[in-house]
C-alpha cells in the first residue's frame, strides 16, 4: 500500500472520490452501531448467569466465620470475600475491604474524604491553595472526571510503552508538594491495553514523595482480564514493592469484579497497607451500615476460588478475542502503511488505541457517527476532554458482535481515510 | 406500688437488699443478652428468603423499560423500582432516584457533596465559618455521627408528644442562616417511635429558612413499620406539602427496604424536587457507574407492588409485636407507679425509648452489662454522645428471642432500680 505521504494531489483526490462512494453507500444502510463503551457483550453476561443460582431461598447463608449474611454486621467484608479479592489482587486478605458494587465509587470516595477529611491526619486537600495529580495520558476519562469535579488540577504525563513517562513522575512527585495522586492503569491500559514494565513499577515503589499524602492510585482494573492464554503481560505486584522499598503507604489498589461477573452487580475493593486501610475504615464506619455481604457471598460461593475465576476469565477471552481481532484485521488490511494513523495490539483489558495524525480525531468520531458508528468522544481519554493533538481515538470493540463489528471497523478506517486526506489536500 | 419517693430510708435500703440478692441470682447465670441495635431478628429474615429465588439463571433479567440489568446503565434506577419504592414514599416514580444498599450512605454522601460542592450551587459549606444541624433528641445516633463527622454543630431540639419542639425550630431555621438542616426520622421516630403529628409536618412545610440551602433530612426509615395492623400513626405525605406551601426544595426524603427485606443487602432510594434530584444526579454521574440493578430488579420481581410488601410487613409485625409487648409488660408490671423512670409505647418501628432519673441513664447501663445484658450506650442518642440529664436510653427488642427478651427486661428493670435506689439514698 502507498503511503498517502507518498501520493500526488490527483491520485489523492481520486482515492477521495472512491472513498466517498463507499461512505455514501455505508450512510444509506441507516446503521446504528456503538464502539463507545467497554461493556461486555450479552454471551459474556451469559457465562455469569449461574451466580444467580448459588444462593437460593434454601441456601445456607451464614458465611465461614458464622455471620449471617442477610443481617448487619461486618463492616469491611465477609472473610471469605477478602481471601478471594485477595488472590485476585495478590495480597494477603489482611489488606483487603470489600466495597459495594463499584470501584469508581471507592476512588471516587477515597478523593472526597480526602477533601474534607486529609489522608492520614495530614491537612484537608480543601484547605490547600493547590492540589494537583499527574494523569497518564491517553487515560481513563472516568478518572479524570473525578479530579476534575473536585476542582483538583490535572497534568498530563505521556505514556510509553512502558508506563508512564517516569522521569516526569518523579519530577514532579519528587519535587512538588502540591502533587498529590497520580491515576494508574497498570495493567492493559485503558485505552492502550500497555501493562507498565517492571522497571516502571519499581520507580514507582522507589518514588520519594514532596507531600506526605501522595498516593498512586493502582486502579487495577483489568488485573486477569487476558486475551490469550499462552501470551500474558505480567504486572509487578505493587503493593509489595512500595512496602520492601519503604514505602508501604503509597499506594491504594483498586479492583472490581465488574468485567468479571455484572457491570454494576459485582464486588470492589481496596488493597492498601493496614494505615491506610483504617483510615479508609474510620471514614467507612459512619458512612455506611456495611456493604452487601450477600453479594459477596454469591461471589464465592460461585467461583469458590481463583482457579475458578481464571478458567471463568478464559471463557471470556474466547469471545473477547475474536472481536479484537476483527478489528485489528480490518487497520492492518486497509490502514497498514497508508502513514495516516497507528494503534495499539492489546493482549488484554477492553480497548484498543488509535492515533490519528494530528488534528484529525476529532473530524473522524464526527465522520464515523455520520455512518451511524459511535466512538468515544474525541479528547475524552485527555483530562479536561482536551486531547492536545487532537490524535487520540479509543476503540472498544467487546459489545458489538463480530458481525456488526466488521462492518464498525470499515466504517472507521473509510472515515479516518477522508478526514485524513481532507486534511493533506487542505 | 409504692413510688420510690415515698418510701423512708429503711425501706429502700429494704429494697435494695431484696434486688441485690436478686441481681447477684442472675449475674451467675453467665448471660449474654444484646438489646442494643434495631437488627431484624432470623425469623424476620426467613421472611424474604424467597428474594433469593425470583432471580435465577433461567430468569429473564430484562428490566420493564428493556434494559439488561446485568449490565452497564442506568445511573438513577430502573423504572419499576422507581414505581415501587416510590409507592413506599408515597410519591410519583419522577421524584426518585435509586440508589445502593444503604440509605445512611446516601444521608452521608449529600451531607459530603453539600461541604465539597454545596446545596444547588450555593457556597460549598467546607467555606463556610460555620454550619449548623437542628438535631431532635433524643435521636439516631448514626444521624448525629454524620453530623459530627463533618464538623457541623450541632443543636439539640426538644422532641414532644408532637415531634421537634416547632418553635425553636422556626425560631432557628427562620433566622440563623448557619442553620443548613435538621435530622428528622418522623415516623416511629428511633428511639421514641413517636410520628410527627399533621401540624408538626405542616410546621415544617411551612418554614421560611434564613438559608436558600437549608434542607429537611427526612429520613423515614419507619414509614411501613406497623405493628398493629389496626391500630396506625399516619404521617403527613411532607414533599407534597413543601410544594403546596411553595418551598418544594427544602426537603430530601430517605426509604430503604434495609428493614423490609434483607439489612445491607435492600436497596435505598431518595425522593425529593426534580431541582434537588438534578443536584443528587450531578454528583452521581462522576462518584459511580450506577447502582446494582439486579437487587433492584429482585425486589420488583419479589414484591410485585405495594399491597404484597404491605402484606409482607404485617409478617414483620407478627414476629415484632410480641417483643414489644414482653418488655412493655414487664416495664408496666416492674417499674409502673414507683416513679423513676417513663417510658413510650410506639405503635411501630424498632424501639422503646426509656427515660430513668436524671443522673441514672450511664448507670443503669453499666448495670446491666454486669449482669449480661448490653444495651445501646447511654447518651449514643444525643449528638456527641453527651444526655445533659443523663436520662435516656434506648431499647431495641427486635433481635432476641422473646424468652431471652422476658429475661433481658427483668435485667434492665432490676438495674433501674438498684441505680435508682442508689442515686436517692446517696
């Protein structure tokens, strides 16, 4: 394939004129398709269905250290919920709470009471003039929009393909008091899919922070969520590394079962030091009565443990699979040399990563939604919905079937062909 | 029986010596008896057992409005749970929002928003010099600990036969712009079970606030509690009236079905003005991915509507009702006519409120729990934990047997008057 680069003005605008009958073509079939959002498709909901069954009215709901489930009581989790959060999370289920169904709702918490509340004893983030958090970028937008509701400032830190940039890390951990918190994904990154290498990791546990209350916010939300079985990226266990370099408080790991069971019917929870964690109880303990144990229980009473979960996330990956490589099949086929645009083969987690030339993301969501295809929002995976390239495009490929996902990625690739060439011939 | 007050000193010191051989009787028994926290006993829970089973594998997990609640969406509840649980509040299904498994949650995280980011774009109340809650007691001591929590001042407000003493009420909220609030729980009110009279709740629909931000917490945590079915408080429907009196702001009403169906495992929900549920939603569109829709869609499936979980608390009340009256005939038999001590006798909810002497309530506590038999720490009804008279104590009967209640009372009443008795000869 010519690169585009490579191409005159005519055979530009003749590859134009091709491309813009297939698109008009595409436009008249009035599709509606979505690659917005990573939301598991209904086969994968499916392969939960059984949970439902595991605590019936004639179960025995008395959990293994003999609380009654369906009562108050047990603030921070049922034992056995912890033991397996814990292998999830590979720490010892002394530092684990299990929260309610959503570890967006944990971190967004744990941000709120350290507004008004301080981490650890130390000042109110409220009281600071200036409160900032580094943000790896492309990154997740749901993050971003909590610091950005708490009027905290964002500053971005770009990615490698080994983390993030960690030389701008420790620049500014190291040295600015003002930096409170950075947002990890560590593990197939969304929406790179990149799993931070374990010198990364290892600059991370070594960092030595201006402000006390800094904290790495491990959001480890992909932790098992593999797309092959013979082909894994291995991640650092993190909370282990910060404790052997002197650091056991610097950071709060989170994870969820929500891509693992039900978006919004799992468990999350927290992994941290004991200091930590009870400064996450003191705060807990008026907050709430406790979370839902019989949910927890379900849980483990259906995967009983992680051997369990493992063999359950491998029915996953067969079906997430083919559908990233759908889509991969389709840039490489009609994308690869063409010089417009570069992306990301994850070997995990929910998205793929597109990188437009600059200028263009924003042209191609809007090209794209013409033909019926939802994407992400252009800039969404940039603090403050401001990509400053205007480059970056995430693609989620898990809710659509492979069908219409075929059809999603001709969709994309003809836009990002004319948003790319009414840029050159501009 | 002869009042205390008129016995000579030889009597009582006569009393005291036939009550200490009593007490030291039971205190070799060894017992362990808990009327501390208003927690449903087994036998209440049994009830919706059956929950657990109208979601199974084969069932069709399709919300009315076409959603699949095993998944991602949905941020403010599904239609039929607005429907039910608005039924419950006595309000149409559009001034409802859903939330997660606890209603003190949702109390705790409106009070956080409100100090972060304040009421309807009024000033956050973390900017504030001060802030001030109107606090009924005796009351909910999770209320208060909210409340204090966040640093809030608290002031104490008398509760009458009626509800809060109006008065100070009006004359507070009606002029100190400080004033952001009052915890209410106006049905079966804990620990009283008193339900706030028609004019009490007019009283309130009617306030004219010094503060744009002020707002009613009521918390009806009762509201279908009965324990007689022909025998009901009814309590004025307060959103409606705060919208006839032209303040349809000034009020956020809480349920949860923590006491219908399962404590920690029910699901919460908030009922106010579309201007407040926008500022609920707001926040809750960066704290969460949504609530857990299949717990929601188990209670719709259970309850069907509101005439089946009316049916279902009448159960409730069959396995309550004789608890209350087991301690009420030994309080009535035991302590009635000596004078040292008054009592309520609520036609619903989870408590008895007792009143001893003044100087007696941390006394008669300590007694108690000598003997066996722990009780909710006195003062843990008035904010700080601090009863100026030292006279309040709370009675929960729902968790014990009723054998184990008949000898759980005669504990309390024998403590009441041994500290009683004391206090008088000192």
């Amino acid at each position: 394939m010519k690169a585009y680069k490579d191409m005159s003005r005519e055979e530009l605008l003749s590859e134009k004129a091709s491309l813009e009958a297939q698109y008009e073509e595409v436009k008249t079939k009035g599709l509606k398709l979505d690659m917005s959002r990573g939301k598991p498709a209904t086969a994968q909901l499916e392969l939960s269905n059984g949970m439902m069954d595991v605590l019936s009215s004639q179960a025995d709901m008395t959990g293994e250290e003999g609380v009654d489930c369906r009562n108050y009581g047990v603030l921070d989790g049922i034992a056995e919920a912890k033991k397996l959060l814990g292998d999830m999370s590979e720490v010892s289920a002394d530092n684990m709470i299990i929260y309610g169904n959503s570890s967006l709702n944990v971190m967004f918490d744990t941000i709120s009471r350290s507004m008004t509340h301080g981490v650890c004893d130390n000042t109110p983030w409220c009281k600071l003039d200036k409160v900032k958090f580094l943000c790896p970028v492309p990154g997740y937008d749901r993050h971003f929009g909590i610091t950005e509701y708490f009027g905290i400032e964002m500053i971005n830190i770009p990615m490698l393909a080994t983390g993030p940039d960690m030389d701008m890390v420790e620049e500014y951990v190291n040295n600015d008091p003002a930096v409170k918190g950075i947002w990890c994904v560590p593990k197939y990154s969304n929406p790179q899919g990149i799993t931070y290498s374990e010198e990364t990791v290892l600059r991370f546990a070594h960092l030595n922070p201006a402000a006390d209350d800094f904290r790495i916010f491990w959001d480890n939300a992909y932790s098992i969520h593999h797309l092959y079985d013979d082909d894994q990226d291995f991640l650092l266990e993190i909370l282990n590394e910060c404790e052997k370099a002197g650091h056991p408080d610097m950071v709060y790991k989170f994870i969820s079962t929500s891509k693992v069971t039900f978006p919004g019917s799992g468990v999350a929870a927290v992994t941290a030091s004991k200091r930590n964690l009870e400064d996450f109880a003191k705060h807990m303990k008026t907050q709430t009565i406790g979370h839902d144990k019989l949910n927890q229980l379900r849980h483990v009473r259906f995967f009983k443990d992680m051997d369990h979960m493992r063999e359950h996330m491998r029915k996953h990956a067969d079906i997430l699979r083919p559908k990233f490589e759908a889509v991969l099949d389709v840039l490489d086929r009609e994308l690869g040399g063409l010089g417009i645009g570069s992306w990301t083969r994850p070997k995990g987690g929910y998205f793929i990563s597109f990188d437009a030339m600059e200028g263009c993301a924003k042209a191609i969501v809007a090209k794209a939604k013409e033909a019926g295809l939802v994407m992400t929002g252009a800039g969404a995976t940039f603090p403050y919905g401001i990509d400053p390239e205007d480059s970056n495009i995430r693609i989620a490929p898990s809710y659509p079937t492979p069908e219409e996902l075929a059809v999603a990625a001709e969709i994309f690739v003809l836009s990002v062909k004319l948003v790319s060439i009414d840029k050159m011939i501009a």
